[in-house]
C-alpha cells in the first residue's frame, strides 16, 4: 500500500477536540487493601490513548466474547486470578496473591487479594469466582472458554473454603494448570447472578447497555459507546495495582477504540497522528512508515519472529463431498509421505520470507517458531530447496514425467488447487510463489482465492478443498494451547477434521505423546515429549510450515513503559502502566 501524505481529515479534527468528561480521579489506598506493586518506571496521571480497531467489537460479555476484537476491548475491563506476563511468558499473581499446588498435581489453592473491589466500588471475594466458574462450566451458556477447563474428560470442580481462597480439583494431573487462569475473566455475581438464573446472561452486557450495569477488575471500565465509530473506556478508579511510589494505576485517564475499515485505515491514522499505537503492521506498511518516524514523531518496532505459522497441507479427510470425483484419486497422492515431502523440498521457504515479508519474516520447517525459545527443538534440520531431491522421492514412490509433466503410476497428470482467503494478500502471493516452485517439479497448481468464511467452511464444514494455506498461532506458547491441533480428535486437526480414532499409525503417537506432556509435571520431560511431537511433524508432513511473519508495531515518542510483546495483546497488555510524557503530552480533552 502506498500511504499518501496528507493533512489529517477533517472529521478526525472534529473528534480529536470534542469535549470528553476528565475520568474520576483515583481512589486513595485503603489500609485494608492487599494491592499488587507494579515494578514499572513511575509515570504521570492524565491523558486519553487513541487505538484502532479493524473491526467493531460484537460484545463487552467476557463469557461469550469470541471476536478478536470484543476481546481486546473486554481485556482492559477485566481481571484473572493468575495472569501469563506477556513480556516473560511466565505465570505472576493477580488477583490471586498466591496459589500452592498438591503434591499429586491434582488441587490448586488460590489465596485472593483481600479488600478489593469491581470497577463500580462493590466488594470482591471467593464467592466472586465460584460464581465465574459456575458460568463458565455451563453447558447452556456455551462459552469458548469451556473447553479449557474440562480435564481428563471431567468439568474442574471449585469449592470456596473461606472468604479469600478457592480450591480447584482436577481430574488428573494437568501440566501447567496455573496457565488456565489467564484470560478467565472474574465476574460480578452482584450484577450478572440475576440475568443468570432468569437464562439471559448470554445476551447481558451488550454493546449498548449503560456504563452504569458493567463492572469488572481490569485497569478500565466502560465510559462510551457510539456506533460505528468508537468505544471509550475511563480509568477504574479502584483499580488494585499501584507503582513503587504507591500511586494508585493506571496512568491514563482514558482509552478510545477507534473502529477503522481497513489494514490501510489503519495505517493512515496511524501515519496522520490520530492513533497512538499501531498492531501487527505489514511488511509493506513497515517499509512506508518508517520513513516518516523522526518527521512525525513515532517509532517502529520489529519485535522478530511471532507465534503465527503459515502453512500449506492436503485435503486428508475421510469424509469427502459426495460430488467430488477427483478428490478420492488425488488423495491417493496427498496421502503418500514422500509425495508431502517431495513438496516441502520443492518450495523455497527462504524466497517466501524475503519477498512475503520484505525480510521482515522467518522460513519455517516446524509449527513452532524462535520466538517460542522454550518449547522450539533446535535438533530439526532446515533442508534447503532442492528439486534433484524432490524428484528421487516422487520417482522412488511410483511417479514418472513425461514431456517435463509429473505422471502418477496410473499415467495421470498430477495437479490439484490450493485455496486461501482472498482478503490475505501474502498469502495469496505465498501460494501463488508455491504454485511457480511447484510447476519446476512438472506439478500443474491452481490458486483459488476465495472469501475468508469460504475457505473456513471448505475445510471445516464440507472438506470441499484438495490443498489450503491458512495460519495458526498467536496464543500461549504452551503446548497444551495447540491440544486441538495434534490430536486426531482435536477440531482443530485441519488435514483430517473428525477423526474418531487416529487415521496413521504416527497420528497415533502425536496423540499418546500430546496426552503424556499433558500430565507430565517437570518441565524438562514435557521438552522431551513435545520434542518428539516436532520431530514427527518434520518427518510426515500433514502440514508443510513455510514462514513466519515478524511481529511489526509503533508507537508515539511520547508514550512511555510501552513494552510490546511476542504474546497477545501484544502492545495493550500493560496498558495500566502506559503514560504521555515529555512535552507533548497526550491530547487533554
């Protein structure tokens, strides 16, 4: 995209400078009051940040959310027991001040902050998150995060012992259980028991209800809401975290969520001063603005290789659309490993990440990138482009050319088409740099853009596809966080959707390997197991990983303590500890 250079829109002026209430100042510490110390450079009060969207929010529900978007506005609004620091990838107490685990692995212990309070001034306690946990494990409700937390086949069962503690009892063993709790936002049984028991709690906290019914323990609660435009939040003033010097966080008097139409928007407002923080640039957005970073006062960040994999795999799913002739004799192909292989040897994963990317990007031969250091196996080779070893792998599993066409052993032509999501343009060049390496081996490849939903449904709904490329990743680096990926059973095992049992003798072993590291309690045996898991991939092939993308963001100079992480979210995940300073401070409504 070439981004224009232009005066900022009128419109944007207009919204810029229209009158927003200060937010209530901070309530002072009460000595009763267990409140967490954040080891942060000590800041200034004061000051609104401007953030985008590229979609509006669905939902301010933290049990129904699903949306990325109505995720990362609900996440300033609420708090978990036990939180996953983005920076250090290591589990830290929040509103548990601590939490002891049973020699047998299978009770945790949480000891709550006492005197704290939500975001409208009503008390916290244990009673709290027996309620949350009560909801979440409701079949009815069907909240995303359900699945989490049933262990060993059996819901976690939640017994308050005392006001402040809360035992959790798990089925069986679950290696880094405490990681469970992060996200799971605690919610106020004064305001949410009543829609509960009457059956509308999956409908509650809509967009358009009042500031006034919403209350939660992140450092922000609901001020705003004008749709299609904006949301903004205004400091809880209860907050229970303070700095080293005991002042009461966050810093900031506000955060508006601007909803933007596009990637190029978004980038436009950035560039034109309307947003302080920019997410997840691309490659060619980076090149654009980085020209412009002394004159208009940002910073950009590449943070190196994210959590995301792209990846090319075949249709291997028993059930086939009863309309498809093709398919069943093209899997035949798919299904042979050296023919996985012989793909993976033919493509240049080097070119996709230098052109892809702009070098900002990472080739990849495993679905666990760098930026993951403590679970990424090191041992697995990076065999580099080779057509001559691609051939003898086709030729030794019954292919053969004819006039420089790759023929199967009945004679056939092999080809077959690849979809992907048309609104994802490195994609899209991904495969179409996939279809050139390919047609060196004799392979006829097809890409076939289509609308996002499309090629969801394609894969996960009809299995009306031969080969996709799509991109996981992005969220905890703990192995239990892929579950639904390895296993066979899993709804997110994309080349076999639906297995009942596994399909391969090695889909098998992922399984057995997967449900070990599950319960395996030391850190180094679970390495050992996750390792293996890695090293089958490398070899079979059900997914071919080619690049990485670099984890791209900026920021306003003025904006201080901004740490952008390798985890989600990754530039918002301090927000109470963000603050303007210098002499252009942030804009004063």
């Amino acid at each position: 995209m070439r981004v224009q250079q232009f005066k900022v829109a009128l419109i944007a002026a207009i919204f810029l400078s229209a009158g927003v209430a200060a937010s209530v100042p901070p309530q002072s510490q009460h000595p009763t009051e267990d409140l967490l110390i954040s080891d942060n450079r000590a800041g200034q009060w004061g000051g609104r940040l401007v953030v985008s969207l590229r979609s509006e929010p669905k939902t301010l529900n933290p049990v129904t959310s699903a949306d990325v978007s109505s995720r990362e506005v609900i996440a300033q609004m609420t708090g978990d027991l036990i939180h996953i620091n983005r920076l250090s990838q290591q589990t830290e107490s929040a509103l548990a001040r601590t939490w002891s685990v049973s020699p047998d692995g299978l009770r945790y212990t949480l000891q709550m902050r006492r005197g704290l309070h939500f975001s409208d001034g009503h008390p916290v306690d244990a009673s709290d998150v027996i309620f949350s946990f009560k909801v979440y494990l409701d079949e009815n409700i069907r909240s995303p995060q359900r699945d989490l937390l049933i262990i060993g086949g059996k819901p976690i069962a939640v017994r308050q012992l005392d006001s402040d503690t809360v035992m959790f009892e798990l089925a069986q063993p679950y290696a880094a259980a405490e990681r469970l709790f992060d996200s799971l936002a605690v919610l106020p049984r004064h305001l949410l028991e009543e829609p509960y028991k009457s059956g509308k709690l999956s409908r509650a906290w809509g967009l358009g209800t009042s500031p006034q019914e919403i209350a939660g323990l992140g450092p922000f609660r609901l001020k705003e809401y004008v749709a299609g435009q904006r949301i903004t939040l205004e400091r809880n003033p209860y907050y229970w975290r303070t700095d080293h010097e005991g002042n009461r966080l966050p810093y900031l008097d506000q955060i508006t969520f601007l909803f933007v139409a596009s990637a190029d928007a978004e980038v436009i407002r950035f560039q034109a001063g309307d947003t302080d923080i920019i997410n997840r640039v691309s490659a060619d957005d980076y090149s654009v603005l980085e020209k412009d970073q002394a004159a208009r006062s940002f910073h950009l960040r590449d943070l190196g290789p994210s959590l995301e994999f792209n990846f090319l795999f075949f249709n291997l799913n028993s059930v086939l659309p009863a309309q498809s002739s093709e398919l069943p004799r093209r899997q035949a192909w798919f299904r042979e490993v050296k023919f996985r292989q012989a793909i993976s040897l033919a493509i240049d994963r080097n070119a996709i990440a230098r052109i892809v990317y702009k070098g900002r990007g990472t080739p990849l031969w495993t679905p666990v990138t760098s930026a993951n250091s403590l679970w990424v196996d090191t041992s697995i080779s990076h065999p580099a482009r080779s057509l001559e070893n691609a051939r003898k792998l086709l030729n030794s599993a019954g292919f053969s050319w004819k006039n420089s066409a790759l023929l199967d052993a009945s004679g056939a032509p092999v080809e077959f088409s690849i979809i992907t999501s048309s609104s994802n343009a490195q994609r899209i060049q991904m495969a179409t740099m996939i279809q050139a390496d390919l047609k060196d081996l004799g392979i006829n490849v097809q890409v076939v853009p289509l609308e996002f939903h499309s090629v969801l449904d394609r894969i996960f709904q009809t299995h009306d596809y031969e080969a996709a490329i799509l991109a996981l990743g992005g969220g905890d680096v703990d192995p239990n966080s892929e579950m639904n990926v390895w296993l066979s059973s899993g709804n997110d095992h994309v080349w076999d959707i639906g297995e009942t049992h596994p399909a391969t003798s090695w889909e098998a072993e992922i399984d057995r390997l997967m449900e070990r590291q599950l319960s395996t309690t030391k850190s180094e045996n679970r390495k050992l197991l996750y390792d293996h898991v890695q090293e089958i991939l490398a070899e079979e092939l059900p997914i071919i990983c080619l690049a990485s993308p670099n984890l791209l963001v900026g920021a306003k100079n003025q904006l201080a303590n901004f740490k952008p992480a390798t985890l989600d979210p990754h530039t918002l995940w301090n927000s109470y500890e963000l603050f303007f300073g210098g002499k252009e401070t942030a804009r004063q409504p």
